[in-house]
C-alpha cells in the first residue's frame, strides 16, 4: 500500500469516527477553492485556493489542471489536462491566468482542476489534496446568451436578405452590390442532402465574421420529392438557414458574440464541381484538423478540371430557422427545421450528398491549451 493511500484511509477513518478513550481525532486537510471567472478582454486574472489544516501541515506545492472543452468530452482525469504551478504563501495557492495567453476563446467552456500537496511537518509521507472541479465558461456564457444573440441574428439576416428565393432578387437589400451578382448558387441548381440549396453571399466573401452579415444563405426548395441533382431551378426557395465562414487555423477558432465555441466545424478542401458535387483534397494530417489548407488544395486530383469553385479549408458555422423560432447550431437542417429539406428516400427522390469528410469536427484532442 503507498503511502499516499496509507494518508487517505487514515484521514478518512479520523473523520468518520469520533475520539476514543480520550484521545483527539486527527483532522485530515482540505482544499478549498474560490470561484474562478474567465474574462476574454482581461490579460490577467489572479485566483486563489487554500489549504484547510490544522496546525503541524505544510504545503509542499500545487496549481491546477486546466482543459478547454467541447462541453461533452471532459477529461476525467489532471493528466489529460495542461498543469500550471501555483505561488505558495503559507497555505494559499495563487495563481494568474489568462484568456487570451492560455489560448481560451470566448464563449469556450474550462474545466479546472486545483491540486496540492501536503506534509505534516518533519514527516515524510505527502498527502495530495484536490480540490471540487470547477467548470466555467469564459466570460461567463450561458444557454440563455445563445439564444438570444441567435435570436437576434436571425432578425437581422430577415431584415436584410431575401426570404424567399427565385434568381436574383429584383431590388436587393441593403449591403448588396450589382454588378457582380450578389447571390451565387454554390453547388449548381442541386439540393445537397441535410443542407439545402445553398448561395453565396458575394459582397459578404472575405470579410471576417460579423453576426447579421452571413456568407451563405440555405434555401428549401418548394418540394420535398424527385430529383435534385438535374441542375433544374425548383422555384420559390425558403430560407431556412445561414452560414458563416473563415479561413481555417487549426490553432485558433473564430469567436461571434454568444456563440459557443464548439458549434464551429471544418469545411474540407476541395473543388465544387459542374454537377453540384465536390471533391475532397485533404491535406496529410495525425489527428482531424490539426493541419492548416491553402487556399487552392494543391495536387489537382480532376484532369478535366471541371469545376466551378475551389477552396481551402474552412472554419464553418450553419444557423437554421426552426418551427419553434430560436434558431439552431448544426451542420445539418435539425428535425424541426421551419421548412422540410428533401433527403435521399425511396422512392425516386435524389439529392446530392458531398462526399464523407466534407464537414467535420475537429479532434478535440487538439483542444488541450
């Protein structure tokens, strides 16, 4: 038995049980922690731990674990997670972190994990103490914050583009440019399965995103049967959903304002072809996304070069209207998406499904700060 079990038994058993013949139970220490809050716009925030102990334990040392998180995969345990060493005075732990240098997004969710190690003074046996796992979100996001900036979102991109669809629009909305074209269909005529029919935003192309200024907007064609892969129009389109997009850093998500970090998935590189599809030019990589694209995927692996579009990799978002009217993060229409898309079902109904790899999650072993 180690003698870190032989501490933990005994503090156990001296708490549980009350003095016998006199004599005084031993306390065993504790660690407390207070809150901890992250701010994305302060450098440096100081928080602090203590050690609870009667008279005769010193603190040897200790810190925390700190993980970033998808809010789903948590590490279960400190190893899985990045230390940090903690200043020591007495029996309070301090120690600084920040946002922005510990590479913590906004909206991101933490998970912190306070540890210690403790001695009776002149032993030699060391006791480590932990402290309740802490799990926070930077700058204090909630559920409630989502979906009111979703909410809020969905007002703006209703107010300023067109809520149905049949070609160009006659007078188009405020931010719209023409000539060139402002709306440009990104997979032909066709309906890809799960996401519509889909056009780019062309005056809204490279800019870095803005919430209410979406690079793609999802149509629902007006039937749910048949083929949709025969380059046809099935006019009047329905919005059901937007897209936003930015070059892809393995190392460094975009943030909008309310919107969880996690909901961000990646956009493979490849080339949009004639017949609506695409093909996939993913780099050579250990892990999902842990490899930056250019922006033309090198090593063109269609000769005819019949395409209509290229890009590199991709951070991506997709917004969708719902029946219940708080719009939803997914990269695929959800169930109570406001407008039935068609899907690919017996009988007779085709839409064009893009190849698998073509939107992702990125590892989220590549998470760990």
């Amino acid at each position: 038995m180690t003698s870190l079990m032989r501490w933990i038994i005994a503090g156990t058993i001296a708490l549980a049980l009350p003095a016998c013949n006199g004599r005084p139970t031993v306390t065993f220490p504790t660690l407390k922690a207070d809150p901890i809050a992250f701010s994305s716009t302060r450098a440096g925030e100081t928080f602090t731990a203590k050690v609870v102990a009667p008279d005769g334990w010193e603190v040897l040392d200790g810190g925390v674990y700190l993980a970033r998180t998808d809010g789903v995969n948590r590490p279960t345990e400190g190893r899985f997670m990045r230390p940090f060493s903690a200043t020591v005075t007495e029996r309070t732990l301090r120690i600084t972190l920040s946002a922005a240098e510990d590479n913590l997004a906004a909206n991101q969710e933490v998970v912190v994990d306070w540890f210690a190690r403790v001695r009776l003074r002149g032993g030699t046996d060391v006791v480590e103490l932990s402290a309740p796992r802490q799990i926070v979100r930077v700058d204090g996001w909630t559920p409630a914050i989502r979906d009111a900036a979703l909410i809020a979102d969905q007002a703006s991109v209703l107010r300023d583009f067109p809520i149905s669809f049949n070609g160009q629009p006659s007078t188009p909305p405020p931010g719209f440019v023409s000539p060139p074209s402002p709306l440009v269909p990104t997979h032909g005529m066709t309906c890809l399965t799960g996401q519509g029919f889909g056009v780019a935003v062309v005056v809204n192309k490279g800019r870095t995103p803005s919430l209410g200024r979406p690079m793609l907007l999802l149509y629902a064609p007006n039937r749910t049967t048949g083929d949709f892969t025969n380059l046809l129009p099935d006019m009047t389109y329905t919005l059901v959903g937007w897209a936003y997009a930015t070059d892809f850093n393995p190392g460094s998500q975009p943030t909008l304002p309310g919107i969880p970090w996690e909901a961000w998935f990646v956009h493979e590189a490849g080339f949009h072809l004639l017949n609506g599809n695409m093909t996939l030019v993913p780099p050579v990589e250990s892990k999902s996304g842990a490899a930056p694209q250019s922006e033309r995927a090198v090593g063109h692996p269609n000769p005819l070069k019949r395409e209509v579009a290229a890009h590199g990799r991709l951070w991506d978002l997709h917004i969708w209207r719902t029946t219940g009217g708080t719009p939803v993060l997914s990269i695929n229409a959800p169930p109570d998406v406001l407008r039935p898309l068609p899907v690919n079902r017996p009988p007779g109904t085709t839409t064009v499904t893009l190849p698998t790899g073509a939107m992702f999650v990125q590892d989220r072993s590549l998470m760990t700060p």
